[in-house]
C-alpha cells in the first residue's frame, strides 16, 4: 500500500519549506532565497540554500540537495511514508492509501512511534506524580530543592521519582491496556525480566527530542548502591549521542543570541535555566559527541562550556573544545572562581546572580587550553616546554582558519616564549591522523550553476528531464518524443528510466524520481538544476526546447554515420546487399535528415 499522490500534491502545496527547514537550521534571507549552514557538512560560511518557490534545498560546498520531504527523511531518519504521515499531521493534511486492505509498515512504524511517544509521556507524567505527591517521593523532593533548584523550575522541567518496587511500573501500565510485548520493547523494563523497571528508586529527568516528545529518561541515585547515573538504552527514535537535554527548551534562546552553553550534567542545565542562562544543554552521560555539537552547529556560533572544575571536568572540557571547533563552532571556557565544583554548587552557595555571571565571564578556549598546558607539565625544562606545545597541536589542526590558525600560534609563542617559525615547524612535521574536519569544497559559491566538462556536453539533456521532474505533467510529452536511445549520457538515461518508472507505476512528487536514482552524484545534480530558476522556470519552453535539441543531436549523429559509411562503401557490400542498392538507401536516408535539420 502507498500513499496516494493527491495527499502527497496538496501536502506539497500546502508546506512551508522555510518554515519546515527552519526548524533544523537557522537560515538568512537574501534575495528570493534563504541560506544557512549546512547540516550535512561542517563550514563557517552559509552555503545552504532553501528556495521557498521550488520548495527545494541545495548545499553549492557539498552538492548535497533535495525536496522539503526528502530533507526531514535524511534530519530524522524517517522512510518516504513515515516522514509524509508526520508532515501531514503537521499540516492538517489527510493521508490517503492506494489501498485500504491493510496497513503499511510505514504506517504501523508510525503509529508504533506515536504509541511509545504517548507511553513515555504517561511515564514522566507518573513519575512527577510520584515525586511531587507522594510520601514516598519527598526524600528526592527535598534532595533538589537542597541543591537550590526552585519549585518551580522542578515542575519545568517534570522532574520525577521512579519508585523502589521495581515491579509497580509493570503492574501499573499492563493495568491501563499495554501488553506485554509492546512494554517489553520500551526499554522501560529489564530485558532479562520484562517484569522489572530498569529505573528505581532514582530521580528521573525526562529527555525530550527536538519535538518536545519524551523518548529517554536519565535517572540519578539516591542511596544504596549502583551507577551514580543510568539513561535509557537507545532505540529507533533516541540516540544519545544525537539528543542533548534541554535542547527543547533552550532552542529559541540559542537561536536568538547564536550562543549555547554546554554543561556536564542534568542538574547543572537546570541550575543556569534557574540563573537566566536559558540557553543551556548537556550531553547525555556522555562525552559531547560530533552529532550534537553539528546538531548545535544548526543554530549557534558559538559554544560556552561550563564543565567542573575537578580534573575530570578539565578533561572534559579539553575533549569539548576539540569537537567543537572541528564541526565549527566558535568556543569559550568558563572558570568557575572558588572551591565551587559545578553550577549546581554555585547556584545553592552564592544565587543565580553569582552564577550568571561567573559563567559569562569566560575565557578564550586557547587560553584556557594554554594554561591548563602548562599546568600539566614542567616548563622550566626543554622537554616539557615541548610537551606543552605539542598538546595545543590538536586545537590548532581543529581549526578552520588558516588567520585563526596563526593568532593561536602566535599566543602559544608569546606564553611560553618560543619563536613561532620553530612552533610552525613541528606542527607541520607532526605525524598526520585523520583529517580532523573536512577539506572545504571550493566550488562553495554564491548558488550560481557551474557545469564541470563531463555535465557540459550534455546540458540539454539533463535539463530537460529535470524540468520534466520539477513538472511531471510535461513528462508524457518527452516519452512521447523521445526513447532513453535517444540519450548519450549514461546518467541522463538512467534519469528517464526513473521518469518512466514512475510513469508506469503511477509514483507522484520529486521525491519519488530521487528515489529511483540510484547515483548520489545525479540526485544532487537534479536537485541543484532543479532549484536553479532559470533553467526549470518555463516548461512550456524549456520543454519544447530541449526535446528538438536531444532530437537534433540524434539525427546529426545519425547523418554523421551515413556520411561514414557513404565514404567507405565503395567497393563492398554491406549487410549482403548491392552496393548500388545499399547506396541508393543511405542518399534517401540522409536526403530525410536532411529535411528534418531544415526544418528544425
């Protein structure tokens, strides 16, 4: 069962591609355009463009394009069906079935993926009862308001308790009609005791996607003994090291100052939420990964990271800095002052006040790696000095400026008073990993299409049967005229053949064209052609065009051959017939191209 193309048409016609996109990236409007970073590759230089007419997207740093539809498959890995069903829910659109037999596996995915979302929020819902109105629940109560978290903020952020009976949650849901199968998928329970409640006795932070759906719970303990933190093991719709806490929340203020500050822990967000920082997130119980700090790329232009201040946090923030400035984010460090560890301690000790500003009075992330440097080893001695200089070798390969790359040269030289030329010189002769980013592209550009040699030859073609994609209703007019023999480029050929595919097959939409395309380099050759304006603007030219320009092309190659073969007959026969005969039929033939390029 597929959905039907009239609910793809009006989802179509009804999306904001601004709108939808825009949620994912913060993007600029400069002329008739909307640009952005990219999501899919790191860059400090806005080279995303969203065509609000077109409805279509295209990255000119990493050829990387496509439908509004086809951009909310690949942000959030959804299929075709799935990410249509949760645009038209959206969009107030209802979803029609080619049939109506049974239900699709994209469909059941989704309501699967909807029945756990509302599972999850009837647990948060259960677990903030349990620490807000039950006896049970008030040692965890009195443990964050003790740490200085306000009532208030406790009820923000549904804050809750999971109970010491470890089979209560059971009970309590197969009571309100879930099954046993369904709960034993949840990753609420034990897998080797579906029975059993992975969380206990723990305070429970509830972890929201960007859709403010819950879909993981991080759950602190309280006494006894065991991890000092658990999290929810991931599943098809939550993967920790691509979901940050709080992010929900935090999103519109990050958007708004294109700053984030970046914490270790859940009651430390909370903590600067409760101080005015508003614009806060934490990783997940875990190093703060590429993905996120891309996924933070989307919004911000530059991080603040407020780690603790034991050895560990430093750790912390050395690793931070790094992924930051690899995938493009600008970064500071800040120092909390005193014996205080984390904000959490800097909020109960001194008040939100303290703590705002301690945390935005930050230093430069090369300084702070510098000093902490230079803390590590003896530099009073030659090989410690050089120690210290070959820790900073990393930062300077994460970043992206060859300018911001000499600055932090030439402040290593200035603190530990070595000549810079000899800094270069070990950085160039260091042994190479990895490359630390990507090799920017250098064809990123304004959005003008550039045609490399190979496009070039066969630029009719290809925009001929993009517009006839961008317009499928002016597709039967090309298979009417034209055969996929008529093509000289293998790309172009399988282009037609995923036209004709979806003629056949009755399949809707650009989207459904992409996805017969099995070359990534011709989908975002598509895309590119497709959102260019003044190529797929006209069909009703372009079309016409293009289809007497392919024609023409095949005829003069047709009447180049007869040529060939006029010049060498003399004195052979060919395909067994006389040569006379077979003459006579090559000067007929030729005589007809002829007439057809006259009249072309």
């Amino acid at each position: 069962m597929s959905i039907a193309k009239s609910t793809i048409q009006e989802l179509t016609d009804r999306i904001d591609a601004v709108h939808v996109i825009g949620n994912y990236v913060r993007l600029e409007q400069r002329g008739g355009r909307y640009m952005g970073l990219c999501p899919f590759h790191t860059e400090k230089t806005p080279s995303f463009s969203v065509n609000p007419e077109k409805k279509l997207y295209h990255c000119f740093g990493c050829g990387k394009g496509g439908t509004v539809i086809g951009f909310v498959m690949d942000m959030d890995k959804l299929t075709f069906a799935e990410t249509v069903e949760t645009l038209a829910k959206r969009y107030g659109v209802p979803v029609a079935y080619e049939s109506s037999l049974s239900r699709s596996d994209a469909e059941a995915r989704l309501a699967r993926r909807d029945q756990m979302a509302e599972l999850y929020h009837r647990v948060a819902g259960s677990f903030h009862y349990f620490l807000t109105e039950t006896s049970e629940g008030k040692p965890a109560f009195q443990y964050v308001l003790d740490r200085g978290i306000s009532i208030e903020m406790l009820k923000a952020f549904r804050l809750g308790y999971a109970p010491r009976d470890k089979r209560w949650l059971f009970r309590f849901l197969t009571g309100k009609g879930y099954s046993e199968a369904f709960l034993a998928s949840s990753k609420l329970f034990n897998p080797k005791d579906p029975g059993l409640a992975f969380f206990s006795h723990r305070l429970m932070f509830p972890i929201r996607d960007h859709q403010e759906r819950v879909v993981a719970f991080g759950g602190r303990l309280l006494s006894e003994s065991g991890p000092k933190y658990l999290n929810s093991g991931e599943s098809d719709f939550y993967k920790k090291g691509q979901t940050l806490f709080a992010l929900d929340r935090a999103v519109l203020e990050i958007r708004k100052t294109k700053e984030v500050f970046i914490a270790e822990g859940y009651m430390d967000v909370i903590a600067l939420h409760q101080a005015g920082v508003t614009n806060a997130v934490a990783p997940l119980g875990t190093s703060l990964t590429d993905e996120q700090a891309r996924l933070l790329g989307r919004w911000a232009e530059q991080a603040h990271l407020v780690f603790d201040a034991d050895k560990a946090g430093r750790d912390a923030a050395v690793r931070a800095v790094l992924v930051c400035r690899r995938n493009g984010l600008s970064c500071r460090v800040a120092v909390p002052e005193g014996n205080n560890k984390d904000p959490a301690d800097i909020l109960k000790e001194s008040g939100g006040e303290v703590l705002r500003g301690q945390v935005k009075n930050s230093m430069l992330d090369c300084e702070y790696l510098m000093f902490y440097s230079k803390s590590l080893f003896d530099i009073s001695n030659a090989e410690g000095k050089t120690r210290a200089i070959t820790f900073m070798f990393p930062y300077l390969e994460a970043l992206d400026s060859d300018v911001s790359r000499e600055i932090a040269m030439d402040r290593i030289a200035g603190l530990f008073k070595v000549d810079r030329t000899a800094i270069r010189s070990d950085f160039e002769r260091r042994p190479f990993g990895p490359p630390s980013r990507p090799v920017p592209n250098p064809q990123k550009n304004s959005g003008e299409t550039s045609w490399p040699a190979q496009k070039t030859r066969y630029r009719d073609e290809l925009i001929l049967l993009v517009t006839a994609a961008v317009h499928q209703d002016w597709y039967p007019e090309v298979r009417a005229k034209l055969l996929e023999k008529d093509f000289e480029d293998p790309q172009t050929k399988e282009l037609f053949r995923a036209l004709e595919g979806c003629y056949l097959q009755d399949e809707f939409g650009l989207d459904a064209v992409l996805a017969r395309l099995g070359s990534e380099d011709l989908r975002n050759w598509v895309v590119k052609i497709g959102s260019a304006k003044e190529y797929v603007s006209n069909p009703e030219r372009t079309v016409p065009d293009g289809i007497k320009n392919v024609t023409r092309r095949r005829l003069e190659k047709r009447r180049a051959d007869i040529i060939a073969q006029i010049q060498g007959a003399d004195g052979e026969k060919v395909n067994g017939f006389p040569q006379g005969s077979r003459l006579e039929e090559l000067f007929a033939e030729k005589k007809h191209i002829d007439a057809e390029l006259y009249q072309r």
